[in-house]
C-alpha cells in the first residue's frame, strides 16, 4: 500500500464541470454537476494528488445573444450581469472549491482558442462548405430530421426539437468544416482500448452505437450572426459555440500559451450530464486528436434531476433554485442528499419529502445524535479529557474497511457508494454506544476502565468520520473536527488513511447540534 500512496501523492488529477449558459440563473441540476465534482474534486485534494477543479461559463452564441437583445442589452453586459449576480454566487450558496473560473469571453480563452484554430486549419483538417439543414438554438446544435417531430400547441404546423419543443431554425449558410468523419474509427478504436474511457456503460454504449452510424464531418463556424470568437482567416465568421465552448478545458491550463502548466494538469477528467456527453465523447477526443493532444483520462455522464418525472429545466417551469434547498436545510444537507440518494451515473427524482425524510433519519439522527451524545459523555464523565487508552479492535477493523471501500468507490465515480460505506461506521458506532451502554457503565466504579475503552473508540470513530466525510459535509465536519480535538487542518487529513486518526487529547463541547431539527411543513414548497 505504502508504494501506492507515495505515487498518488504527486499524481495531477484535473477535473471539470462543464461551463454553464448564462441566458438563465442557475437550478439545483447545474448545482448537482458542481458538487458532484466538488466532492471528487476535495477527495483527490485530501489523498494528496496535484489537484485542480475548472468551473466556468460559456457565453457565446446564439441563445445568449437573442436573451440579450430581448432584455435589450448586449450580450457582453448581459453575460457579465448573470456571471457576477448568480454564476459566481452559486459557488458560495453549495460551498465549491474551485481552482479557477473561466468564461468563454476572458481573452485567456479567445487567445488560444484562436490558436487552436489556426493549427488545425493550417494542418488541413478544416474546409469551407455550404451548411444546409437545421439548427436548434435551444441545445446549440445541428440537428438530423430524426432528433425532430412536429410542434403542438403555438407550435402547430411547425417542426419542432423533440429536447425543447420549440422551432427548429433551418440554416443555409457558408460554414467552415472540421472533418471529424476522419477520426471515426480512431474513436472506436479509443473506446475500445481503454473502456473507461466514456462511463457508466450505459453512456459509453450510446456513445459507441452513434460512432458506428457513421461520423459527418461538423459545421464549427456560423457567418449569420457575429457574437462568438472570430474565426482567425476569415472574420465573417465566429467560432460556434460548442467548438468554442469545449475548448476552454485546455485555454483554462495555459494551452498554446503556458507550456509548463499544461503539461502538469492535462489531461483532464470531464464530469456532465448524459445530454451532453456527445459532445465530450465526440466531438471533443477528434478535436484533440487532430491538434496532437492527448484525450481526457474520462468523461462522465451522470443522470438528471427529474422533477414530476421529467428532466428538471427553467424552460420547463420545473426549475428549483438551489437557495430554495440550503436556506431551509442547509449546505450539507443539500450535498450530501443528492450524492447519496441518487447513483451517480443514473436519473433521480428530487421530492421535498424525500430530503426532509434523508435529513432527519441519517443526518440529525444518524449522525448528529451520534456525534452529540459521544461528545457530551466525555465532556460529562471525563471532563472532556479524551482516555489514553487503545480502542476496540472490532470498531477499527470496519473504520479501516470503510475508508478503503469508500476510497475505492471514489475512483469508480461511485460517489452514493462512497457514502454508503462511510454510513456504515456511522451505524456501527450508533449500535456500539447501545449495546455498551456507557451511561451504564458511569456508574460504577468496577466498569471505569471499559467505559474509557467505549468512550475512546467513539470518538476515535468520529475523528474517522470527520475525514471521510470531510468533501462532503464541509461545515458539520470541521464543527465535529474542533469538537473531537483535531489537530490541524480537516482538509489536510490524508483521507485514505482516515481510520487511522487516533484521537485528540481534548474534546470540547460541540458548538450547537450538527443538524438541527428543521419545521418544514410550512416553509418548504411541495414540488
Ligand atoms: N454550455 C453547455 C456545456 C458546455 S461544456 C463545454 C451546457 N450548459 S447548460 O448550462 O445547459 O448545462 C450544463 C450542465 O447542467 C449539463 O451537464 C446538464 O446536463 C446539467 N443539467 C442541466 N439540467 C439538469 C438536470 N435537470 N439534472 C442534472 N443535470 C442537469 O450544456
């Protein structure tokens, strides 16, 4: 094990999330995909890896542009606007360490997506050509007559996306094209050769499905409009959105500019939604593979939040801001609930009574109760002076299983996993405290020494607890972490070895409970 860790502790892991579309404030789906990464993202930190997480905004483009002239403002000013009011501000509400924030519009990006450009012009693998057929500027994207039906309601009579259900634009303009069709087998052959590649499997077999249909080469510029990155031969045309967009992987660590950083980040892990893992699994490895990069180590389609069944969206009215979920129940309980009652990698439907039900039995209940009784009794019979004594053998033993099976779990993407290992130490310590009675034991004399072996093996469970779930409850952990007498930084808690935290020499009282009781009935609206 020893060999393993000392090589992890210089290995680089880059993740990211994709880059959200200003037209709109952000929902609890977009919150979903950056705590998700976040919780990677802290992991990897704690284990010691070189790590660095990219979030960011991608802001040009059609959808963004006709948003901005219906307010009646620039795109520039518009995209500014919702960045500094509600892109940036949702990483405060849901508690994101992120290394670094791009937008498509910083000139970082615009330089070198320029750059890139240029290269792959100049070593032919782009071409001018006459685009005709449709484009829906909802998903920002060339569409076949099958991804099509006919429109209903305002829109009979009207052929209309079947994602959005609104009118698909037909395009007939002069485009420049990246031959993409030329990287076909090449893709197959990456999916083949290294099958984790694209995950779960169920992404990964569309993926493969779509590539064997055949691969067309792509439309990467539009000359109808002028808001995106100017294509560098040909100024009539900007860049389209989503060659823009993916690029920023790359601009964000120094492409083209920054060698020395590039090489010690790239290349990345990409965590988005399974809508827009084409793009990532596609597009993007030909993109890189015709520039002479490496590919991604990984990209992962996780499911969506349905909200009544169906994919959670401002368009569709069903959109829930993330505020609405920390205000009441605070920020733990929003990261902990989605990662934990939903597999990642598949759909899960949010309900206002599931999380308030999560909350009370495994967070107030489970935990917190767990983490206030054991800091109480020590504070009460020991005067909050930790017994320097060895802990049970049976606790340690699932402390070490755990935190190798969560560890594990982590490297899958198996993040619902993780916590459910971790939540079995949390129960193990709740029936070790009922079983042994420490109460019981206080009373007598005779049974001192067993109710300091009881004592000390909780607590030793919590400071465990605290590690391990250190990424994801961010602000009960470093509460319990003071409590239990941690000696430095949580965060700086090598996370794989967790289990062998041995305990502070002092606990103090907890500052409050680590959850309180939350009235909902009144406060929290019905989805
Ligand atoms: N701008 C593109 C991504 C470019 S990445 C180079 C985009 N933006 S988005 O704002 O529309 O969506 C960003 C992410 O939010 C996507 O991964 C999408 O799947 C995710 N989600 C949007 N709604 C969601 C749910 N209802 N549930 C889970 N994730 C959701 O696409």
């Amino acid at each position: 094990m020893a060999a393993g860790l000392n090589s992890r502790d210089t290995q680089a892991f880059y993740i990211t999330t994709p880059i959200f579309y200003v037209n709109d404030v952000p929902h609890i789906g977009h919150a979903y995909t950056e705590v998700a990464s976040d919780v990677l993202a802290r992991w990897h930190r704690q284990r010691g890896e070189d790590t660095w997480l990219l979030t960011g905004t991608d802001e040009h483009g059609q959808k963004i542009l006709r948003t901005a002239v219906a307010n009646d403002t620039s795109p520039q000013a518009w995209a500014d606007n919702l960045v500094e009011s509600a892109w940036k501000p949702l990483l405060k509400t849901i508690d994101i360490h992120n290394d670094d924030f791009i937008r498509t519009t910083d000139e970082r990006h615009e330089k070198a997506v320029t750059i890139f450009l240029q290269k792959l012009y100049d070593d032919g693998h782009i071409y001018s050509g006459e685009y005709e057929g449709y484009y829906c500027v909802g998903c920002e994207e060339y569409k076949q007559p099958d991804d099509l039906m006919d429109g209903t309601g305002d829109f009979v009579g009207q052929l209309v996306c079947k994602i959005h259900g609104r009118p698909i634009e037909i395009l007939k303009e002069k485009n420049y094209f990246f031959r993409m069709s030329a990287f076909e087998q090449k893709l197959l052959d990456l999916y083949e050769s290294q099958p984790d590649f694209v995950q779960p499997s169920s992404v990964r077999n569309e993926i493969t499905q779509f590539v064997k249909q055949g691969l067309a080469d792509l439309s990467i510029s539009r000359s109808s409009f002028d808001w995106g990155i100017k294509v560098p031969w040909d100024e009539s045309h900007v860049v389209y959105v989503w060659f823009d967009a993916l690029l920023n992987y790359v601009t964000a660590i120094g492409y083209g500019v920054d060698d020395a950083q590039f090489q010690r980040r790239w290349p990345a892990v990409h965590i988005v939604g399974k809508d827009i893992a084409r793009f990532h699994a596609v597009i993007w490895p030909a993109m890189l593979m015709a520039a002479g990069l490496e590919v991604p180590r990984a990209v992962f389609g996780h499911g969506w939040l349905l909200v009544g069944g169906e994919k959670m969206s401002k368009s569709k009215l069903t959109g829930i801001a993330p505020s609405e979920i920390t205000d009441t129940f605070g920020v733990d309980a929003f990261r902990y609930y989605f990662l934990s009652a939903i597999t990642f990698g598949q759909d899960g439907s949010f309900s206002w009574e599931d999380l308030s039900a999560r909350y009370q039995a495994e967070l107030a209940n489970g935990f917190g109760n767990l983490a206030s009784r054991v800091i109480a009794m020590v504070t009460r019979y020991f005067d909050g002076a930790l017994p320097d004594v060895e802990p049970d053998e049976a606790i340690l033993a699932i402390a070490k299983r755990v935190t190798a099976a969560a560890d594990a779990s982590i490297d899958r993407f198996a993040i619902n996993e993780a916590l459910g290992s971790i939540w079995e130490l949390v129960d193990a310590l709740n029936l070790y405290i009922t079983e042994n009675e420490p109460w019981a034991l206080a009373k007598e004399p005779a049974t001192r020494a067993r109710l300091e072996v009881v004592l000390a093996t909780a607590v030793r469970g919590l400071g465990t607890l605290a590690v391990l779930l250190s990424p994801v409850l961010t602000r009960a952990t470093e509460k319990l972490w003071q409590a239990v007498g941690g000696v430095g930084a949580l965060d700086a808690q090598p996370i794989d070895r967790a289990w062998e935290w041995t305990g502070g020499p002092a606990v103090t009282p907890l500052d409050g409970t680590l959850f309180p009781r939350i009235e909902t009935t009144e406060e929290a609206p019905v989805a």
